[in-house]
C-alpha cells in the first residue's frame, strides 16, 4: 500500500521533506488513558502485547489521538530473552522480571537462536493488522533491543540502575558473554527481518544501557553486534539509538544505517561534526522539558529545531517521553514541530 505520510522514509533516507517528521520514543504505551484502559481489559502488558488485536490498537492510538508521523509497534525488546527460552514478567510499577537468568555456558545450552517469524508469530499478526488499518496513515516502525542492551538484562534477570552483574560478566567470562551476544545478535537479525516482512517500514535498534559501558567495553561488546545487525538488514532504513554513547558518535558515523539516534546530553553541532553529514540525527529534547507549560515547552521545542536547521532531522524526545507527562503537552511538541518554518 502506497503511503499517505512518507516524510519519516524520506527524512531516514536524506531525501527533500516539506516539514521535519516527529514521533516520540515510547509514545504508545506510558502517557495515553486509552492505553491503560485497553491493558486493563486483560492481565497485564504481556496479555496486551500477545493478543495482537489490542497490540494494534494500542499501536494506533498515539496516531489518532497525537498525530505523530509514525506509529511503533507496541511490543517490548525482552520478547528477544523470551523466544530464545528465558521468559520474562512484568511486575507492576517495577517493571521486567526474569525468574531465570543467564549465568555460564551450561545455561546458554537451555537456549536457541529465536526464529523470529515463528516464536513471535503474535508480533507479526500485530504488525500485519495495523498495517491494514493504519491504511497508509503514516510508516510503522519495528525495533528491536540491542544485543548488548538485551544481555544485560538476561544477566541481571531485571532493570537495574549499574546492571553490574553484567559488567561482571564482560571481565571474568568474555567468552561466554561473545557467545551469548553472538546469539542475541543472530535472533535479533530474524526477529526484524520477520517484523519487515510482515510490513515494518523502519526499524530502530534501542540500546538504552549503552552509557553504562567505557568506550572500551563499548568497542568489544557492543557496537561490533549492532553493526552486525544493520550489515544483515538491508531492506529498510535503520535507525540506531545508542543512549548515553556520546564517546561513540564517532564511530556511529560508520554504521550501515541511515539514522543516529541523540539522547539529550548529545550537543547537536557536536554531534553533527562527529557523526558526518551522511546519516540524519533524531532526537534529542530533553523529557523533561515536556514537565513545561505550552509556552515553555514551544520555546524548548523551538530552540531544539532551531539547532538542527538545515540538518537531515527527525524530530523526538532524547528518551522514552515519562509517564506522568500530560499527553496535552506532547501534541504541543508535536505541533510546534509541525508548524517549525
Ligand atoms: O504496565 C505496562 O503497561 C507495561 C509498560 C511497558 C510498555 C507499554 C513496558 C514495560 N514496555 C512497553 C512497551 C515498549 N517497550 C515499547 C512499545 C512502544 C511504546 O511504548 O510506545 C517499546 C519501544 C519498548 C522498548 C523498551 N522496553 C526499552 C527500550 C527503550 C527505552 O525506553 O529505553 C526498554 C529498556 C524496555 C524494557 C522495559 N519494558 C517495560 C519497562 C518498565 C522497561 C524498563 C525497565 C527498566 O527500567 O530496566
């Protein structure tokens, strides 16, 4: 199906876009009442995430309710554990909780490299019917978790503010950890060439623990896995967003993917002069700033645009936007970059 809105596809690709395309990391399931009233229709967010009519639902809303420029599947990085045999828990208010963890070699002989297309059919049931009632609305973005982001919490079993069990692992076991992110990396290639036949339009790599490695660490355990996973897709723009690796932009300007994502700390010109001039940016407003009254958060949004003026750009928060943020705030985000000269 031809799409109505491509200025997303055309901004990832550096193509000429009439105004700059906006969406926001996590836009679906945190801020929206009418998301939690379709999760407390079932038992939680697993229930939601595997029933994929209500999946699609969900993934719709933020498009009529917020008018971003894309919707992104609701579903969660940790189906990755989950398919590979460590499944997970959402504890409420607290978060993912795995009853298994990963721990040496023997363990990772209890798990297998996820096929994608068969152990997650239930995301792609998901992806395929908002594709047929997004009806060419706006471009569907799948995603993954990044291998080392994925691995971290296969380690520690749960979120963690250090996630020093898995930091431990990358100095007294490295073979082990290779071999584990070796296996995350191989599912995770499945997993989004499934959601891209299945009618993803763009994917994006989250590595949201990426800033609790050195650089060093970075260079071995993670960024060689992320590059493997852009090297293996080539059917659809990619977008990487690296948080807290702003030792690694450098480096990011040599992936094999259109898009960089910025977290907030990133400086933009800085950003711009280590990544190069051949991918676009997206991000980077700080969450917070969103917490503003509508004047505030239109200066804080316009002051973000205008640093980016003239750059390949996709507009977004520098993180997930945070769930007490008033949704009637974000459609000012939201405007104010639609209506940017
Ligand atoms: O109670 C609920 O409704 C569950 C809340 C929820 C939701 C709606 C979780 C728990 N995950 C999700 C969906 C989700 N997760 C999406 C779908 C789109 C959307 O929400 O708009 C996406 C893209 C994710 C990605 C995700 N999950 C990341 C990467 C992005 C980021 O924010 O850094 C991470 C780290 C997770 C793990 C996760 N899932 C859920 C929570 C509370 C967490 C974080 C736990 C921690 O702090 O370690």
């Amino acid at each position: 199906m031809q799409l109505q809105n491509d200025l997303l596809l055309r901004a990832a690709k550096g193509e000429a876009v009439e105004r700059t395309p906006v969406w926001l990391m996590r836009q679906a399931g945190r801020i929206l009442p009418e998301y939690r009233a379709v999760r407390d229709s079932v038992s939680g967010f697993i229930e939601l995430a595997q029933t994929p009519e209500l999946a699609a639902e969900v993934t719709i809303q933020p498009v009529d309710l917020l008018g971003v420029d894309a919707a992104i599947i609701v579903s969660d990085i940790l189906v990755i554990p989950e398919a590979m045999g460590l499944p997970y828990e959402m504890v409420e208010k607290r978060g993912p909780f795995f009853p298994n963890t990963v721990r040496s070699e023997s363990d990772l002989k209890k798990l297998r490299v996820a096929d994608g297309a068969n152990d997650l059919s239930y995301v792609m049931k998901a992806i395929e019917i908002t594709k047929k009632n997004l009806a060419g609305r706006v471009p569907l973005i799948g995603f993954a978790g990044a291998p080392w982001t994925i691995f971290a919490y296969m380690i520690e079993g749960s979120g963690s503010k250090t996630f020093s069990k898995a930091r431990e692992m990358l100095y007294t076991q490295p073979k082990f950890s290779h071999q584990l992110l070796q296996m995350i990396t191989d599912s995770t290639i499945n997993y989004l060439k499934a959601q891209i036949n299945s009618g993803a339009d763009l994917v994006q790599i989250f590595d949201s623990w990426a800033g609790i490695l050195g650089p060093k660490q970075y260079a071995e355990f993670s960024y060689p896995y992320i590059s493997q996973v852009c090297d293996a897709i080539i059917e659809v723009p990619k977008t990487v967003f690296a948080k807290g690796a702003f030792f690694a932009r450098e480096e990011m300007g040599l992936l094999n993917c259109e898009t960089i994502g910025l977290d907030w700390n990133m400086g933009i010109a800085e950003s711009r002069r280590l990544i190069g001039t051949t991918k676009t940016l997206q991000g980077n407003l700080d969450p917070a700033a969103l917490y503003g009254n509508p004047d505030q958060v239109r200066q804080a949004t316009i002051e973000m645009m205008n640093q980016f003026k003239g750059m390949r750009h996709i507009a977004n928060l520098g993180h997930g936007v945070y769930p007490d943020i008033d949704p009637a705030m974000v459609k000012v985000f939201i405007e104010t970059v639609k209506n940017y000269q």
